[in-house]
C-alpha cells in the first residue's frame, strides 16, 4: 500500500511543478477549433504519471513483473510525446516514434503475442515465428494509437484506463498472481491521481491538466504490455480475445473511424469530429455524460468478456460477437455522421 501511496503523491508533486514548466515551455494546449476548453491547459498529465510510477518503483527496488523494456520503452514515447505536444510532429514521424517502442519492448523485453487463441475455431492459432513479433508491435502501436485517438473528452482516456486495468488486475489476482495484481494497482492509483486534476472536481477546476500525446501513449503501451503479459502468461489468467474485449471501446473508435476515413479518401490520420464521444454528443448527450455513458459501456465490456471466459463462453464465439459489434457500430456511425466528415486541421487525430 505505501508504493501505491508514493504513486499518488508523486503523481500530485509532479504535477504541481510540472504546471509552472508547461506555462513557460508553451507546453500547453490552447483553446479554438475542436478543443473547446476556455484557457490553455498544461499537456503534462502523462508525464507526471510517469514520473509517479518512476518513482514508486524506485522506493519498491524492484521492477518486478514490468520488464526493464517496458520502462525504455515508456521512456522513449514519453520523449517523442513531449515533442510532438510541443511542435506536432507528422503523422508518419509519430508513427515511427511508436514503432520504434513497441520494438524496444518485443526485442528486449521478450513480450511476444505467440498465438491470437481459438478465435476461428476451437483450435489454437499460432503465430509462426515469422509473424509473431510484427504482430505484436502492430498490435502495441495499434492500442498506442487507439488511446491517443480517444483522449477527446476530460476524463475518458484515464477512465477507460482504469476500467481496463481494474479487469486486468482481477485476472492477474484470480489466476494467483499477485506480483501482476499489484503492479497492475500501482499503475491504477497513478492514473486516478492524475484523473484528480482532469476529470472534474475542485482541483480539476483550478489546476487542470491534459495527458498530452506523452500521456495517451504512455497509457496505451502499459495497457498493450498487460494484455500481452497475462494472454500469454503460462498461468492463462485471460485469452487474448478477452483482452480486446477489455480493450474494445477505444480499440473499435479508432479502427472504424479510420476505416471511414479510408472510405472517403482521407487520410487515416486526419483530424476530424467523428469519434463515439462525439457521435454521443451531436445525438444530444453532454460531454460529460458521453464520458460516463462510455465508460459504463466499456467497463461492462470487460465484465461481460471476463465473465464468459470463467463460464467457458467458446473464445470464437467472443470473437464473432465482436466482429457482429464492430461492424454495427462501424456502419452506424458511417450513416450518422454521412457524407460530409467535419474536419479542423488544428487538431490531433
């Protein structure tokens, strides 16, 4: 309990600090366009949250489950993060950047997706040795990007976070490893610390602060490292399809809105107002509550995918329930939002 408490309090003195550099770097994210905030907010939520985890792990002495990779990792996403806040960097650059992490991972952390499960049939597929690790680095910059795509709304790409970890952890602690469950609730209480000063309430209000891409990206590689860690763990504390249904609002937000963007002859990349929380939004929804509505969806997900697994739900009928849900959504929205994509350049994608 004490790491996860130096967790939290490195996360609020980093954050406290980290506001004053922001306002002098230009580390800020100013209002206009799609960002309808009403002053600049400091983009240093991601790096304080790293810096608290840093620092828990330092006072723990142990990096124990987390892989030295990981941190190298998370480090070099955070730089490029900081970066691509401070100037925007090209959608290809910061696709680089992500690849270049994900591989620091695969290479030296060993965190290799060696099967996707019984996603077709009942027998395990494999993946032969020439496809393991592309497939796990595209699928480490996939969720990379699906998290940096949904942080639109205060509080929802912290939240899902949560949502996903508090599922990922009950796994780990049901599947008797507590090594696992701990980390996976040091991570958790760093991501509420920040939340404290994003998500509403007096200290959101007076000291608000942004994830940032630092901070998106740095929450979807823990999470791409988790999923990876127990769907492959020899305990099995969950299949990988589970993992994607914990996984699945932002992982469906971003592949259908880019596959909508493919549609229409755009860039995958290009910014636009046609993600689910504003789809919720323009049907009539506050922000607000399209984050809970969102959140409540994604944690039943994860529920719901959890509870199927431990029933002995057939890991192909997941994942075809998944793909009846995908292609739902994906078609509904396509209709709802129409011919006409709004589009702002001045945002991120």
């Amino acid at each position: 309990m004490q790491f996860k408490i130096t967790a939290v309090l490195g996360v609020v003195l980093a954050i406290a600090v980290l506001r004053t550099v922001a306002h002098r770097a230009g580390l800020l994210d100013h209002p206009g366009g799609r960002r309808q905030h009403d002053a600049a907010v400091p983009l240093v939520g991601g790096l304080a949250i790293g810096i608290g985890l840093a620092v828990a792990l330092a006072a723990r002495g142990s990096l124990e489950p987390a892989p030295t990779a990981l941190m190298a990792s998370a480090l070099v996403v955070m730089i490029g993060g900081v970066i691509d806040d401070r100037i925007e960097l090209s959608a290809r650059i910061k696709l680089l950047l992500q690849i270049f992490a994900a591989s620091v991972l695969v290479e030296f952390g060993g965190v290799v997706l060696f099967h996707v499960g019984a996603l077709f049939s009942p027998a395990v597929q494999g993946l032969g040795g020439m496809l393991a690790v592309p497939f796990t680095i595209l699928g480490v910059v996939g969720v990379m990007n699906a998290m940096n795509m949904i942080d639109g709304a205060d509080g929802l790409a912290g939240g899902i976070t949560l949502s996903a970890l508090f599922w990922f952890g009950l796994a780990a602690w049901l599947a008797g490893m507590p090594a696992h469950a701990s980390l996976i609730g040091l991570f958790a209480c760093a991501v509420a610390a920040y939340l404290l000063f994003n998500a509403g309430g007096p200290l959101a209000r007076k000291f608000k602060v942004f994830l940032g891409d630092a901070g998106s990206m740095l929450l979807g590689l823990i999470l791409a490292w988790l999923a990876i860690e127990l769907a492959m763990s020899p305990f099995a504390p969950l299949k990988p399809v589970t993992a994607v249904w914990i996984l699945a609002v932002p992982i469906c937000d971003s592949v259908s809105l880019m596959l909508r963007r493919a549609w229409r002859r755009r860039s995958p990349f290009s910014p636009d107002r046609e993600h689910l929380h504003h789809l919720l939004q323009d049907a009539g929804a506050s922000s607000g509550r399209a984050v809970v509505l969102m959140l409540l969806i994604s944690f039943s997900f994860g529920g719901f995918a959890l509870f199927a697994e431990k029933a002995g739900v057939p890991e192909y009928v997941m994942f075809y329930l998944s793909m009846v849900i995908f292609v739902g959504y994906t078609v509904f929205a396509k209709r709802f939002f129409g011919r006409g994509a709004r589009t702002d350049s001045t945002g991120k994608f």
